[in-house]
C-alpha cells in the first residue's frame, strides 16, 4: 500500500493495479490470479520444507515423539505481530523476503504444523495451539487404511460460527452432594396436591444447569441415590465397554456351574443370548474359538443337553432345587372355570372345566429376582421425588412429568405408605415396588397358527429409558395366556347334544378363563406381601421392607375389554368412563370434561349388579344374553364376570379402571390418524382417481431424514399395506404438503388446519418430558382437534358420497371366504349334492370371484379411539409422559419370545419357551459374575468420549446420525 498523501491512500496489488478504496482492493484480492499464484509458490516451498522433516515415531510408552523445535523461539516468532501493509512502491520487493520468513518458521515447526491461507495473510498471531503442533501421527503399516494413516487433527479450534453457542451437554436430574448443604430457598409451588409433607421442609437439591430440581418427600436426603450412577456414557448411544461387577461370593461349584469350563460357557451363552443367528453372531462365533483361552479339548465331551436341562429347570421340575436360593422359575397351575348349562340345553346344570394348565412365575419371586440383580439395584429408584423446574423468566416453579417415579401417583402412593402404620416392631425402611404390566397375544411365525399370549411386568422405579432398551433385559415375563382351546366345543357338546352353548355363553366363558389366570398370578403370596410387605436384603447392604403396587396396564383395545369386564363396543364402550356411544364425539368441550369425571367408572356400582347377575345364571340357569341379566347389566356395558383385580386388590383401594392407561400406539397412530387417512383418500377417490396417484407420488418425492425419523415411503402409499404404527406416524409428519392442494379452495384450508393440528396434537402427545405449561397447551390443542374433526365432518365429508377403496373391498372379500372355509370345516353350509353336483361347485370355488361392489362409507368420530384423546391429559399429569407406559415397549418385547420360538421343536413350545428364558437369565447371570468382554467395535470406529463435539470414523460401517 503507497499513502499518496496526509489524507488519501493508495493500495496496490503484486499485480501492479491500485485502488484508492480498500474494500475494493480487498474485493480484488479474492479474484487476483497472479497474486494467488504466488502465494501458491510460497506455500509449495513450506510444503516440500514440511516434508523433508523425518516423521516422528512411537516411543516406548505409546506416545508420539515431537519434531526436535524449540519451543520457547516458535512461539516468539509466531506471537510476533507482522509488520503493517507495504507502501505500493515497496510491494514488488517485499515478498522474496516475506516468504523467507514464512519458510524459516515452517521449516522449524515441522510437519505437524497446519498454516491456513487465511493466517498467512492477517495479523492476527497464531499460537501453538491453533498450529496443532507435536500432533503429527505415528508411522503405520502399508496395510493401513487412509482414513488410519490421515494426519490426526487435535486441539484445533472450530470457526466462531460454531463456538458462538456452546453445546450444553445432556444431564441427569441433579445429584445430592455428598455432605450436609444449605437447602435452597424453598418456593411452594401452584399445585397443593403435591405438598410434600406438613410436618418437616422437604429436601431438596441444587439446580443442574437446566434449572431442575428434586424434591424428596422427606427431610433427609435418601439412602440410595440412582442418579449418581448415571453419566453421561449412560443417556448417550455411544457404546462402552465396561468391565462388570464381579461377585465376591466364591462359587463352592465352580465360577461357570453347570457349565465345566471357559469354554463352553462362551458356546452355551453364545448359542442362547447370541439373539437372531447374523453376520455379527457369526464373528462373535469366531472370536470366542479364536480367543488365546479357548481349549477345544473343553467343549469335545461336554454334556450339552444336560447343562440345557439344568439351566432350564424351575422348583416344580426334577432336580430344580438347585435355584431355589435365586428363582424358583416357572411354575404349571390348571386353570379350572365353570361353564354354565342353561335350561334351554339338554343337561342344565354348572359343570368344571379344565382350560389349560397355565404357566407363571410367582410375582414375589420376581420382585426378590429383581432386588438381588447388582447390576439392576444400581440404577432401581428406593424412594421417588418431584422434578420441578425454575426457570429466571417465570415467578415461580413449574412441575415437571416424564418418569413413573416421578408421577403424583408415585408420590401418593408413598405418601400413603409412609404414613401408614408400620409392621409391629419393624422400623425398616419401606419403599413402594411400583409394577406396570403389558399384555398382548401375538403370533409367533408368519405362516402357520403358533400364537402365544404373554404377560409382561416392568418395574416403574427404573427409568423408562432402560426399560424401552430390549438389551437390558427388564421386561419379566411372568406368565404365558390361553384362550378356550378347540376342545371346549367337544365339551359343551357333551351336555347340549352336540348343539353346543352358542357364542355368547362361549364369549363369557372366555372372560372368565382370563380372569381365573390373573387370579392364579394375584395368589396369597402376592396379597400377603401387597398389605405387609416383603423384607429383602439389598445390594446396598441395607434391609427394607418392599410393599409391591399396581401402577398401570398398558394393552390394546380387546385386551382392555377383558381386564374391565365391559362390553366390547357397547352401549358405553369406554373401559374409564360411562359416556354413552352418541356422546363420544364431543372431544374437548366442557360438557366432555365434566362427564368424563362424573360418569368416571367405579367398581362399587359394578360389583353389586354383577353379583346379582350372575346369581340368575349359575343358580336359575338362565341364559348369559337372557333378557333378566340384559336388563341389569346391558345399560353401563358390563358383563356378568368377576373382575380379579377388583376382587383381589379393591379392599386396598385399587382401581383397575384407572391402570388402564390410554395407548398411543393403537388410539392415534393405528386408531385415529389411520381413520382420517383411509377417509381423506376416498374423498380424492370421489373426485377423481388420477389424484390417488399425486398423493403417492408426492410422498415418494419426500426425502429421508434420519435412519429412524422419516422413512422412505413405500412406492404405492395409498394401499397401505404391510405398514407398521412408525410408518403411519411418518406419513402424519409429512401428510400437510402432500395434501394441500387436492382440495378445492374452501375445504383445502379446512384439511389443511385439521392435518395440522393433529400433527400438533401428536408431537405433543409423544413428548418424552412434560411440564405444567405445555399440558396446558396440550389441554387446548385437544379442545381445538374436537373442533376441526367435527367441522370436517360437518362441511367436507357431507359434501361426497364416499365408498370403499379397493384395498377396503379386497379385505372384505377375504374376510368373508375365511369365515365361509371355517363355517365349512365346522359342518356348517357343506354341499350334500353328489357327483356332478359336487365337482361343480369345487370348480366355483376355484374360479376366480369377480370383485364385490363398492359399500358406502361415512366418516364415524363417534369411536372410543377418538373419545379416549381427551384422556391423555389427565394420565400424564397421574403418571408421567405416555412413552413410559406405551404399549410400544410391549411389542417389541414381542421379539423375544419370537425369537426363542426358533430353538423349539415347534409342538409343545410353551413349557420350552418357560425353560429357554430361564437359561438365558441364569447365563446372564452367571456373565454379570465374570468380567464382560470388550466391545467387537473396531478402534476409533465410532465416538468413544461423549464430550467430543464430533468425531470422524475410519469408515461409514458404523455411525450416528445427527
């Protein structure tokens, strides 16, 4: 640059032009080729310099050996600040000895030094740091990959684009300090339901830096503090490989009982808890035979099946005393129900029938499993505690939903325990065992009729986020279901004639076969330990009286019918309430609400008309649909069958009719939004069928997002078939551009506001943590849903005739021919023509059928699907955030059993399956006792510090999508 004058400038470029504005000779700068080329040449001298310097090896203790610099003179010479911009008539001469420069501290740097162009050209001083020196890699293999032989880059500062807002890393709730701390000023909070105690000032914790705190129900702080186990390896999905807790107890049998050795306890594991045979399986095989410590000679005469034997037998089998001291497994109970005969059949009388034998596990026993499991007391809350929230911006603190442990009905549930009074001379601890169950039956193959019909139990003082992980183990299988099986027609035709008991006495005596089992599961046991607790030595060292409570019970809409003893759609369908069939549309308007809390059902009114009812049955032997119980029963949709969980826990105050929480998996996903769906594309059916097509192809030009979040869609969306609840869920996120515009104008604006509202209504539903505001927010959102479904209803759907699609007709069609083959296999509707007659009409039946006509069809709101939307909220604010209770988890504990289905011989594989899971959990076990082997991943493959910004792998094998 030449200054021209005391008031103006010049700047000249290597190219010889001049610029009078320095904007402009900067722009120029970016565009100037010959200046570009020389300081292309400077660099290429600092690059053949860089590389002349000897590469830096391994020392002795794996670390890198820095270039021989002198430290204290480089960073003289880089902190030196360069001279100001050349006069214009200086330029020309200036660079030779500028690049020298340049070339003398690059040449004392080494290799490792990384210069940016940038750098070169401000004036800002450059420290060691930023230079990156000493980090130059260590000399590799020529087998090496690139990615393994590229220069590590470490200590390198992001642009300040990046670093303008630092990352907050995630959190767990804050812990308790380990010394006596002045509690914080405690601020009361909105809600009186959730006072602590009136005696003594809760304890509570400091703020995190999400401004959370825990407040406990007592005074001091508890004894067992989960929360202090967790880091944060535990809340990210970068896996680790940590060694387990060893047993300090020796093994009188040997450290691999039953199993001989090393060896085959890797076999026998491997095989059993090696999941789905894979590619990965097959490694893992490999491994374990080519491990240092694996001795063929081991495995060659080891007694496979009777270590199988032992591993799977229970107290009941032969030769299962041997776990008593840990599990007595699973036990065999037939299950007795009694069929009643009215005075219509020809033998008129109550008779015992055997159902089944059904398999169980003692719920004591399971719950005394658990409290013995290391691993799983570490992370098992004792005590609950309110999350709340203070926030700088609000004037006070804002409860906070998302754990069960957390919930008000944790908090009331040991609110009441510890308020109670004790057990005579006992001064134990007592620590409320919260139980959640799952039930569903599922098939087990794709082709065949192998079904089963578990129960799971899961534990509502571990954190849902470890319950939902299929690789922790914590769903409890603790019984196997049975429906009537085929021989109960033979039965009933013993003393009807062989006309049998009609459908619906067959019905009634399916429910009662479903509560005779839950009875057997609620035993004497159970409600001895439900009023007195049960005293168990922890893994703390600590002995506590554990007093076991039903919290929820999360199964779909069928299921919930037969837990409530309702009817299945009738006259009040919902399994919660009493609002009658015409009156479920009504979501979110005020008269909704309040009827949903004063028709809220109770067992007091049931258990008295069920009691009179089923005096008319078993004792007059009438009819279970005759006219007398129809007239007692038929107008609240009750059935005249004894509730278990009434009968068995309602003295202690249970409401199984509040467990039964909403599900968001079959109420929304595979309910409602599937309904609206369907409807939408019959109503672009009416309008023109070329429109079917757009949608389609709209959704397949919607790109992926995440391997998890959106999915690529199927090429024909529109037929909806083999779709899983996540794939209906992916189309309600991508369902607003996909749709707008096929509409005329009016009601375009009308399905638009309805898409997006019930896109905002289920993201809020599915929020995995909850507080007070947005429940509130939540409140109204469901109030305006109410309102868009029934001005769809009212102004879009009247304005079309509507009729089936074709995929609608097709499931029709099929439908009627499985109940035409099984009408036929029970004697029923069968050709008595012979000869020709009969060759006829095989030949009609394999003949094509033409396509049946296209049925109207209406859009119907008066659905307990969508009435069961307006209870989202209240079991939120009773429970925690419906993630916790979904029935998601139950579904995909599905894959187990499924799984061990593939190692039985496929004919009596219930009792197989009963020992297969007790193998897998006494190996488990046996493992936890034994050091656990590193993880398979391959080095720097994947993060292995969570407090990295980011991490760049060797390979895309294994990643994690942002």
């Amino acid at each position: 640059m030449h200054l021209a004058g005391p008031s103006a400038r010049s700047f000249k470029c290597t190219c010889t032009r001049e610029f009078a504005q320095e904007s402009a000779y900067t722009k120029h700068q970016r565009s100037c080729t010959k200046g570009k080329k020389h300081l292309f040449s400077a660099l290429s001298k600092a690059k053949d310099l860089l590389g002349s310097v000897k590469r830096p090896k391994l020392d002795a203790n794996g670390g890198r050996q820095v270039a021989r610099v002198s430290m204290e003179s480089l960073s003289t010479q880089l902190h030196r600040p360069l001279p100001p911009p050349l006069p214009s008539d200086q330029v020309n001469a200036r660079p030779s000895a500028e690049s020298s420069n340049v070339h003398s501290v690059l040449s004392a740097a080494g290799p490792a030094l990384d210069v940016p162009c940038s750098s070169l050209q401000g004036n800002t001083p450059m420290s060691t740091s930023t230079l990156n020196i000493g980090a130059a890699p260590a000399e590799t293999d020529d087998d090496s990959s690139l990615a393994q032989r590229r220069t590590q880059r470490t200590g390198v500062r992001m642009p300040l684009r990046y670093r303008q807002l630092e990352d907050v890393l995630p959190q767990p709730p804050p812990s308790i300090p380990s010394r006596a701390a002045p509690l914080p000023e405690f601020t009361p909070s909105s809600n009186p339901t959730h006072a602590p105690s009136l005696h003594s000032t809760p304890f509570r914790t400091a703020r995190n830096v999400f401004g959370l705190i825990r407040q406990f129900f007592s005074s001091v702080p508890p004894t067992h503090d989960p929360e202090e186990a967790t880091t944060l390896e535990d809340i990210s999905s970068i896996p680790t490989a940590s060694p387990a807790d060893l047993d300090s107890v020796a093994e009188p049998q040997g450290p691999f009982h039953p199993y001989p050795n090393q060896s085959s306890f890797k076999l026998g594991n491997w095989y059993w808890n090696g999941g789905v045979k894979s590619q990965q399986s097959f490694k893992d095989l490999l491994d374990i035979v080519g491990s240092p410590d694996f001795d063929p000679g081991d495995v060659q005469h080891t007694p496979w099946d009777k270590i199988n034997s032992r591993l799977g037998a229970s107290v009941d089998d032969e030769g299962g005393d041997e776990w008593e001291d840990e599990d007595v497994g699973w036990r065999k109970t037939p299950v007795v129900i009694q069929v009643p005969f009215s005075r219509t059949t020809a033998q008129p009388d109550v008779r015992p029938y055997v159902a089944a034998d059904l398999y169980h596990r003692p719920l004591v026993s399971v719950i005394r499993e658990k409290l013995a499991n290391v691993h799983d007391d570490e992370h098992f809350h004792y005590e609950p505690y309110e999350l709340r929230w203070q926030p700088s911006h609000l004037p006070q603190e804002v409860n906070i939903q998302g754990e069960l442990y957390t919930s008000p009905a944790f908090m009331q549930a040991h609110r009441e325990l510890q308020s109670s009074p004790g057990e005579a001379g006992c001064d134990l601890p007592r620590v409320v065992a919260a139980l959640m169950f799952w039930s569903d039956a599922t098939q087990l193959t794709t082709f065949g009729n192998a079904k089963l019909w578990p129960v799971y139990m899961y534990f509502g003082n571990e954190s849902k986020y470890r319950r939902c992980r299929p690789s922790c183990h914590l769903g409890n299988h603790v019984a196997y279901f049975h429906k009537l099986p085929d021989s109960f027609k033979d039965f009933a035709g013993t003393y009807t004639e062989g006309k049998g008991i009609g459908r619906e006495c067959t019905t009634h005596c399916q429910r009662e076969l479903f509560q005779a089992q839950w009875r057997i599961l609620l035993d004497d046991e159970f409600l001895e330990a439900y009023k007195h607790g049960i005293v168990i030595l922890c893994c703390d060292g600590i002995v506590r009286r554990f007093y076991p409570r039903v919290f929820t019970y999360s199964a779909d809409y069928p299921e919930k019918v037969l837990i409530a003893t309702i009817r299945q759609l009738g006259g009040c369908p919902c399994s919660r309430c009493l609002t009658p069939m015409n009156m479920l549309h009504h979501l979110g308007t005020s008269g909704d609400r309040q009827q949903r809390t004063t028709l809220a059902r109770s067992d007091t009114s049931r258990s008295q008309l069920v009691a009179t009812a089923r005096d008319i049955i078993y004792t007059n032997n009438l009819g279970v649909d005759s006219a007398a119980v129809e007239s007692i029963l038929k107008s609240h949709s009750w059935v005249p069958n004894n509730n278990a969980f009434s009968d068995t826990l309602g003295p202690f105050g249970f409401n199984i009719f509040i467990a039964l929480v909403v599900d968001l998996l079959h109420e929304v996903e595979l309910g409602v939004w599937q309904m609206l769906l369907i409807h939408l594309l019959r109503i672009l059916t009416t309008l023109n069928k070329d429109l079917i097509h757009e949608v389609d192809r709209r959704y397949r030009q919607v790109p992926p997002f995440g391997p998890a979040t959106i999915r690529r869609f199927s090429s024909n969306t529109s037929e909806l078939s083999n779709m899983a609840a996540r794939n209906f869920e992916d189309l309600l996120q991508c369902s607003i551009p996909v749709f707008d515009g096929l509409f005329p104008d009016a009601q375009n604006n009308v399905v638009i506001s309805l898409l997006f509202t019930m896109a905002h209504w289920h993201g809020l539903a599915k929020l995995r943590m909850h507080s007070d505001l947005t429940l509130n927010i939540l409140d109204d959102i469901t109030t305006d849903l109410g309102e868009h479904f029934r001005l769809f209803k009212e102004t879009v759907c009247a304005s079309y005739q509507t009729h089936e699609l074709d995929r609608e007709v097709d499931a029709r069609s099929r439908r009627q021919e499985r109940e035409a083959a099984k009408r036929a296999e029970n004697g029923k509707g069968k050709e008595k023509g012979k000869g020709k007659e009969k060759a006829s009409g095989k030949q009609s039946r394999d003949a094509p059928r033409p396509r049946q006509p296209r049925r109207k069809k209406s859009f119907n709101i008066q659905t307990y699907k969508f009435h069961a939307l307006g209870d989202y909220v209240a079991s939120i604010r009773l429970f925690g955030t419906t993630d916790s209770y979904s029935t998601e988890p139950g579904e995909l504990e599905h894959r187990t059993p499924k799984g061990r289905y593939q190692h039985t011989d496929k004919r009596a594989f219930i009792h197989q399956l009963t020992r297969i899971e007790r193998r897998e959990a006494r190996l488990r076990r046996i493992k936890q006792r034994q050091s656990q082997q590193g993880s398979h991943i391959e080095a720097n493959a994947i993060a292995s510090d969570p407090q990295l910004h980011h991490h760049i792998g060797l390979s895309e094998k294994t990643y994690n999508e942002l």
